[in-house]
C-alpha cells in the first residue's frame, strides 16, 4: 500500500474510496467533512439521520454519491467523543476505515487527515497517527493461505490536505508514519510465522541480511560457543532443543556516537515450558515467544536507515524451550555469565534466564543503557490485558521517553514497580537465586530476575503482554501485533544523525 500526501481539496479526489470523518453525536458535520456533504448534496447528513449513524470509534457508514462527484464511494468514519481525542483514537478511526477499503475492494483511497484542526493536536502527528492507523489497520498475515486468499486490494492510499502552510509537517508525520508501520509489520509478520519456519537460525539469517543491507557487524555464537562464553542460563534453557540455539549480535556503529545502546530482545521460538510444561491451552499461542526479539530486529532494519547517532548492540538469545532427554529439570543449578548461581525451580520461567546472561553480556561488552524487551510473564497480561504492556527501569528518564515513544505510536505501556522488598521471593536454598515463585507478583519477579544482573547501567525491561491479539483489536486482526516495534523506532529516532 503506498501512501502519499497531496495538497488539494478533497471534493475533487478522484478515487474509489474517499474517507471523511465524524465525532460522535454530530448530526451536521463541519470541516473537510462539511465540505464534502455540501458537494454532494447533503447526503451524509441526510444519511446520518436514516441510519441513526452515531459516530462511534472506528465504525464507518458508507454513503454512494448521487450527484457527480469524483469519488465512486464516501466512507464516513467515526472518531468517537470529541472530548477523548488523540493520536490514538486517529489511529483507531484510520485502522476502521482502511479495514472498510478493504472490505469493498477500493484500489484507491484518498482520506481527509483526521484530527486536522483540533486544538493541541499538531499536523505532524495527525499525519503520523493517520498513515499508521491505515498501514496497520489494512494487515493481514495471508502467507499460508492457499484458499479463499483475500490480498489487500488498497493499493494507494493519499491523505488530502487543503492548507499548504501545512504541507511539510504532514508530509513529515506520513513519512513517520510509514517509517513505523514498516518496522511493525515486519515484526508482525516475523511474530505470526510459526516455530516450524522461525527457528533461532531463522532469525540469525534474518540478522545476517539486516546486517549486509546496512553495513553492521554480525556474530552469531552456536551452543558450543555461548557455553564456552559462560552463559550458563541461556544454555540452560537451550539444553532441551534439537534445533541448533544461537546467541545473536548485531551492533550498529555511528562514527560521533556517544553512547552504546544494548537492545536485548527475548527469542524463545517455541515456549513449551519445559519439564515444568505448558497446559495445551497456555502452550497454543507459544510461536509468539520471540516477540522481543521481532521488535529489536524490526527496529535495526529501520537502523540502517534513519542512521541515529548512537551505537546499537541488538542482543539476541534465541533457542526453543523444549523438552527431552537433554532438557534441564526442575531444582538444576546453573552459573551466570556474571558467576551468580541459580535454581531452576521452573523451567517454565525461561526468558528471564536468557536475558540475565544477555544484559550481563551487554555489561562487558561497554552498553551505557540496556532495554530488554520481553513476552516475559503471563502475569503481566492478567494485570494490564492484551492492549498495553508494563514497562520497568531504573532510570526514569528512560522509562518515561520509552512510555512516550510507544503512545506516539500506540503501544501503550504501563510502569510497574521494582519493589525491592520482593526479592525476597526469589532468594533459594541451595544457590544465590531461583528464578521464579509459585503464585508471587509474578511480572515484578521477573524484572527483579533480570534486574539482579544488570548492576548499575541504567536499564528499561518492557514485558510485553500485547504481543498476541486472541480476537481482532482496533489496530490488529487476531494475530500478532507487532508491540515494539514501533516504541524501539520512535525512541531511536530521538538520537537524530
Ligand atoms: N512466555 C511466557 C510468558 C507469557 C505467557 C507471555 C503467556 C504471554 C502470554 C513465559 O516464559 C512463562 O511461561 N512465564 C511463566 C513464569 C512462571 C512460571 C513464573 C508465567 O508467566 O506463567
Ligand atoms: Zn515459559
Ligand atoms: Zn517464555
């Protein structure tokens, strides 16, 4: 789907599908909108009337143009409440829309730029928010289909503006936008692949492209090597799988960079849970355990082309969780990277074992700031739900720019406490550490797990508890939902080149 801009007014587009947009209870739109009902004789507000069209968030009345008019169809989209309007909700009425494009196979779309006009909210981000509600409403993961195949039929779609003052904000926001959504449906599509296809080798391949496309540097480590190295958790959990683990390096180097990120994203492609295993039910949707990892290699992709600033050390620990003759069972101890000891109460508790030796890793290797990014623990998605994640640290200053990267783009994150007090919870009888409790503040023990390697390099751990959508959401078909992808972009591009 191509997106583009073009300054002119949207009476004149000519296309299949024209979106306009109204806020909830308006009988008499106004604006753009306004614009578009005069030309066509007032038929949108007659229509309003009819089919009682309340404006609701995302939800579209289509109206066919009597009179000649250069559009063949007019989707009248809802923003819902005037008073609860934002980036968010534009991205949710564009997502609404673009889905109905869809539905009545529109080739061409051209859309008023939502949220134009309103008070606080700049071009710039109207335009972002409205190109990557449309990008990533129009998703759908189809490679495996080999019937009833529905391919997005939107091939163009164009935002039209009337004030040229404001031309070169909004071409900026689409841009961003666009930028974005790429980053997300790749780790979308990377998500939604199954653990048959994305293996730990899989994504070293995906890296080694990354990698080539943008000049980085790549060093993969095979299960002999990371053992060699010290990392006694991560091959603990990669004790079990037959499909060969790799530990995955990717680092992005800018020459008058002044800092090194560490990007550690957790890469369990398949999570059986191990000896301690998975019910049928919890274990359905475990393809999506790589979900950090997604996010981390959808960010370096758009690395190599935005070029910030920074240096990036991408951390990836990728194998299977599984069982087998050469799994670890449950009371095992194991040594750390850093030397700490651990009990493997539950091999089901996996990822933060990965990511331990993977922040101690970024510890030696000079990181000035660590961000893990994880589908770390379920309990995480009982307490915030499917549509937002909890967010970690221990430098405010980063968990606050993390938190605004992901609203600009609408992975919304929710900071929870690393309550010291709860350490206590993972203390163990034989070794330094256990690496989780029966029933505790589960998302909390998990940070707390990772934390205790991190020393003192300011760090952000994301749990991410949106990264699978069970049913269709605003801004994702059921599937995989790309989380942080988009956050990972948005914080980069504060370190302009
Ligand atoms: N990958 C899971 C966490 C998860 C489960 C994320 C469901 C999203 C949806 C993780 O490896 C895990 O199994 N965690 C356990 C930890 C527990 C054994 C302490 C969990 O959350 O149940
Ligand atoms: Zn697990
Ligand atoms: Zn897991």
């Amino acid at each position: 789907m191509n997106v583009s801009v073009r300054q002119g007014s949207l009476v004149e587009a000519r296309c299949d599908a024209l979106i306009v947009n109204l806020f909830e209870g308006v009988k008499q739109p106004g604006g753009a909108t306004g614009a578009v009902d005069a030309a066509l004789g007032g038929a949108i507000s007659r229509q309003i009337e009819e089919e009682e069209f309340e404006g609701k968030l995302g939800k579209c009345m289509i109206v066919r143009p009597c009179v000649e008019f250069p559009a063949a169809k007019v989707i009248v989209v809802g923003l819902g409440k005037s008073e609860q309007f934002g980036a968010l909700e534009i991205m949710k009425a564009a997502a609404g829309a673009i889905r109905k494009c869809r539905k009545i196979k529109a080739a061409k779309v051209a859309s008023i730029l939502h949220g134009a006009g309103i008070a606080g909210l700049p071009a710039f981000d109207c335009a972002r928010a409205t190109a990557l509600g449309s990008i990533l409403g129009a998703y759908e993961f189809i490679r495996w289909k080999t019937e009833d195949v529905k391919p997005n039929p939107v091939e163009s779609f164009e935002i039209v503006e009337l004030s040229a003052n404001k031309m070169a904000d909004i071409r900026a926001g689409a841009g961003r936008g666009e930028l974005v959504g790429e980053a997300v449906l790749f780790a979308r599509d990377l998500v939604n692949e199954p653990s048959n296809v994305v293996t730990p080798a899989y994504l070293a391949d995906l890296a080694r492209s990354i990698a080539k496309e943008a000049g980085m540097k790549l060093k993969v480590m095979d299960r002999s090597q990371f053992e060699e190295a010290g990392m006694g958790l991560f091959a603990a959990v990669a004790r079990g799988a037959a499909v060969e683990p790799q530990f995955i390096e990717l680092a992005y180097k800018h020459p008058d960079a002044t800092k090194t990120i560490a990007l550690i994203g957790k890469a369990i492609t398949f999570d059986t849970g191990g000896y301690s295993l998975k019910t049928t039910d919890s274990m359905v949707r475990m393809k999506d355990d790589m979900a950090g990892a997604a996010a981390v290699l959808a960010a370096m992709k758009v690395v190599g082309k935005i070029k910030p600033k920074v240096n990036i050390l991408a951390l990836i620990p990728a194998t299977e969780n599984a069982i087998g003759a050469t799994a670890i069972h449950p009371g095992d101890v194991v040594t750390s990277l850093g030397g700490k000891t651990v009990e493997i109460n539950n091999t089901d508790a996996e990822g933060r074992l990965t990511l331990g030796d993977a922040v101690a890793y970024a510890n030696t290797a000079g990181a000035d700031e660590i961000i893990d990014i994880a589908t770390l623990t379920g309990a995480c998605v009982t307490a915030l739900g499917r549509e937002m994640s909890g967010i970690f640290g221990t430098d405010q200053e980063l968990v606050d720019k993390l938190v605004a990267a992901g609203g600009s783009c609408g992975e919304l994150m929710w900071q929870l406490p690393l309550f010291a007090d709860y350490k206590e919870h993972l203390k163990s009888e034989v070794a330094d550490l256990r690496n989780a409790e029966k029933g505790g503040p589960g998302a909390i023990l998990g940070a707390l797990f990772v934390h205790a390697f991190v020393g003192e390099t300011p760090w952000a751990h994301i749990d991410i508890s949106s990264a699978f959508a069970e049913k269709d959401l605003p801004l994702a078909k059921t599937g995989a939902v790309g989380t942080g992808a988009g956050t990972l972009v948005e914080y980069l591009l504060g370190y302009p080149s």
